[in-house]
C-alpha cells in the first residue's frame, strides 16, 4: 500500500511539473498561475500548493529536473573533451545554452535568474546557488581530464579556474536570456574571444 501510494504521489508531481512547464512555456510566467497549473495536470490547486507552495517553488522545481537532464548530457563531455581549453569552454557553455532553450523559454529563464536574485537568501536561492556549483564542478572535472591530456598546465589551480570559467560562462549566459535577439552563435563569438583575450593577457 505504501509503494502504491508513493508512486502516484511521484505521479501527481511529474504531471504537475510537466503542466506547469509546458503553460510557462506557452504562457510566459505573469499569465501562468497555480490555477492553471492545477487545471492541465487534473489535480487540484490545494495539491500543487502541497506539493510546491508557490510558482516560484515550481519554478525550483522545474530548474532543477533541468539541471539533473543536463548534468547527464555533461557526462558526453566529460568523457571525451576537445583538446583546447578554448574549445573545451564553449562546448562547455553551448551544451548549456542548447539544452536551457530545449527546456524553457528565454523570457522564463529571465524569471528564474531574477528570482535567484531577489530570493537569494531563501530556500530556492539557495537551491539554485547549489546547482551552479555543481556545474561548475562538472567544469573543473572537464578540465582535470583536459590536464591529463596535456591541455592545461600542470600547476594551474583546476577548481579555481572552473569556477572562473563557470561564472563568466554564467555572464553570457545571462546576456544571452536577456535578449530574444541574442543568437547562440553570437554569444558563442563572445566567449570565445573572452576566452582568447584572457589567455593572451599573460606576456610570458
């Protein structure tokens, strides 16, 4: 009896997060509401309150089944990088890019990076602060198995440098969602000249 109530509470919260995304998508986060939500995924609204509290908890939610698809698809990268830092970092940031726009609109990726902002102290602040890290690790590996390979100098400080390639990956990234006219090849040229201009920086 406990497994079969188990498995149609999981039920209820895939078919719940599959409506809230597929009307965040279609509807954009203002016009969306918990109603709605309720409504596509045949449950009630007091349910999905239960289940999350808020859209801004969905919103959680929703980001980080995101992540969870993404860090897999991270593990084709981690297995066989290219063999420059330069290549390695905007296949690193393209992966990212293709699979956020595969999962949800750029006017709700603006939504959730402001709610990381504003709700930087709370609960899903906190939550999403914890999954950047986590990519931001998955980098450094990508890079520690770039080293064995000779692509990164031995003495260099992998975890530093992940989490600075991460967050300047995180800046484009953010100009990219800000702008539906932002394509992903230009942003690409972006990074790459970033990239370029940083590792020119050193005269020796």
């Amino acid at each position: 009896m406990t497994n079969l109530r188990e498995r149609q509470k999981e039920s209820r919260r895939r078919k719940i997060l599959q409506a809230a995304r597929e009307q965040l998508v279609a509807n954009g986060f203002e016009a969306t509401t918990i109603e709605t939500i309720a409504e596509e995924a045949e449950v009630s609204a007091v349910t999905v309150y239960n289940y999350y509290g808020t859209k801004t908890g969905l919103l959680l939610a929703l980001v980080s089944e995101s992540d969870s698809i993404l860090l897999e698809r991270m593990q084709e990268l981690l297995k066989a990088p290219p063999d420059t830092i330069e290549e390695t970092f905007s296949a690193f940031a393209e992966v990212i890019r293709r699979h956020a726009l595969s999962f949800l609109t750029k006017a709700v990726w603006r939504q959730v990076i402001a709610a990381s902002i504003i709700e930087g102290d709370s609960q899903f602040g906190r939550s999403y602060a914890q999954l950047d890290r986590e990519l931001a690790r998955q980098l450094t590996k990508i890079l520690e198995k770039l080293r064995e390979r000779g692509g990164v100098s031995a003495n260099t400080d992998l975890d530093v440098l992940g989490d600075c390639l991460f967050q300047l990956q995180n800046a484009r990234f953010l100009q990219f969602v800000s702008s539906n006219d932002m394509t992903n090849e230009a942003v690409d040229r972006y990074l790459r000249e970033d990239i370029e201009a940083l590792l020119s920086a050193y005269p020796g």
